[in-house]
C-alpha cells in the first residue's frame, strides 16, 4: 500500500541534505515556515495519511483526506516556490524508505501525542533514531494535551532509543516562538500548554 510512496523516496538524489518531516499530516513545516529547501537541501514529508484528524490552524477536521491535500501541497510549491526541492509521500514512518544516517534533521509535529499505540510511537522515534545522521536533531513538537503528554514522559521516551535530550523549549517565551518561526507550526501557545524537545543522535567516541 505505500509502495508509490517508497518508490518515490528512493529517487531522491544522492549527496542532498535531507530534512525528513514524519507525520506532515494537513500542515507541512515546510509549506508554513521560513526555511527554505534546495537542491543541496531537501524537504521529504513522510505521513501515513490514514488518521482522521483536527487542524489547529482552521478548525477543519481532516480524513484520509491527507491523500487529496498532497496534491495541493505539491501543486502549491511549483507555483510559488519553484526553485525548492518539498517532496511529500504517502509512507509509515516506522519503516521509513532511508538509509542509516542518511537525514540531516528530522521534525515530528503531533504525532507523539497523536492518537496512536505506545509501541508505534516507540517504533517511529526509533526509525528516525536509525536514520539520523550522528550529531544531526530530532525535534519534537507537542501542543496540546501537556498533561497527558508531559515533556518528561516524551524526553524519556526519545532517551529510551539512546538519543540525547538536549533542550525542552516551553510554550511562551522567546525562543519558543523563535522555534515556531522556523517550523512554521505556530499556533500562539502560552506557558503549559505546548513545548518542543529537541534530542540529537549522539556522535561514536564523543
Ligand atoms: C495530529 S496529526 C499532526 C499533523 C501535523 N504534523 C500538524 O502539526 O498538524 C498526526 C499525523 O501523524 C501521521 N501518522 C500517524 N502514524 C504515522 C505513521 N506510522 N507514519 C507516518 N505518519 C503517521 C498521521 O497520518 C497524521 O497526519
């Protein structure tokens, strides 16, 4: 079933940076923040595109209708930003179609807290952990439902795989919104409700 998109990531050329997005679902970082992918750099959504889920952004509820917005998506950055290389394919990210430490970075808006078992969740951090490059992030967004997703059980779990916690960016401050500038994903949290966790895949011998 996610053969096309598996074929489809398997061109991507060689020697790119690549900044892999799992669970892109209706709002794709790329589409939303201020980083831009070229051909030395490149953005892959990944998304399983089977959930039925609510966007923050305008309230709509969204099926399997992930699989339409693709187009949309690809249609929009061919028109408007026709020099960057955005790609986004249908796949489940706990089998991701990448090699080991073959990713330069890797971003997870939601999907930890996403109505999803433990032991997927625990199989996608250690599917990103795989294909990391040493020294290169995780980054993981959470906003909403903090008390049921606290920061410390996320930071475990990414720890569990043998990533690094580096920092824990609360909703609130500056540099949360610094971070939401980046991804793009910004939907105004205050202090207590959203956080980022950034980890990083530890370097042999350091
Ligand atoms: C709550 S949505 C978040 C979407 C988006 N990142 C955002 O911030 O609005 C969670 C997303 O994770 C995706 N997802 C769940 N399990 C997945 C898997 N095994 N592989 C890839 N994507 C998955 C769902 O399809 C869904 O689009």
């Amino acid at each position: 079933m996610f053969e096309k998109g598996r074929n489809e990531a398997f061109e991507l050329y060689p020697g790119a940076e690549v900044y892999l997005e799992v669970g892109y679902g209706t709002d794709p970082s790329a589409l939303r923040g201020n980083r831009s992918f070229t051909e030395s750099k490149l953005y892959l959504g990944v998304d399983a595109a089977e959930g039925n889920y609510y966007s923050a952004v305008n309230g709509q509820e969204y099926g399997p209708a992930v699989r339409d917005a693709i187009r949309g998506f690809q249609d929009y950055v061919r028109a408007e930003r026709p020099q960057e290389d955005i790609r986004f394919v249908i796949g489940d990210a706990t089998c991701l179609p990448l090699a080991n430490e073959s990713v330069g970075e890797c971003y997870m808006a939601d999907v930890l807290n996403a109505p999803l078992l433990v032991d997927t969740k625990r199989t996608l951090i250690k599917e990103a952990e795989r294909v990391l490059k040493p020294g290169a992030k995780l980054i993981v967004k959470i906003s909403w439902d903090y008390f049921l997703f606290p920061p410390e059980e996320v930071e475990r779990k990414l720890r569990e795989t043998g990533l690094l916690v580096r920092n824990r960016i609360n909703g609130g401050g500056k540099e949360f919104q610094e971070m939401e500038a980046v991804f793009g994903t910004s939907t105004g949290l205050p202090a207590g409700v959203g956080y980022y966790v950034v980890a990083e895949k530890p370097v042999a011998g350091k």
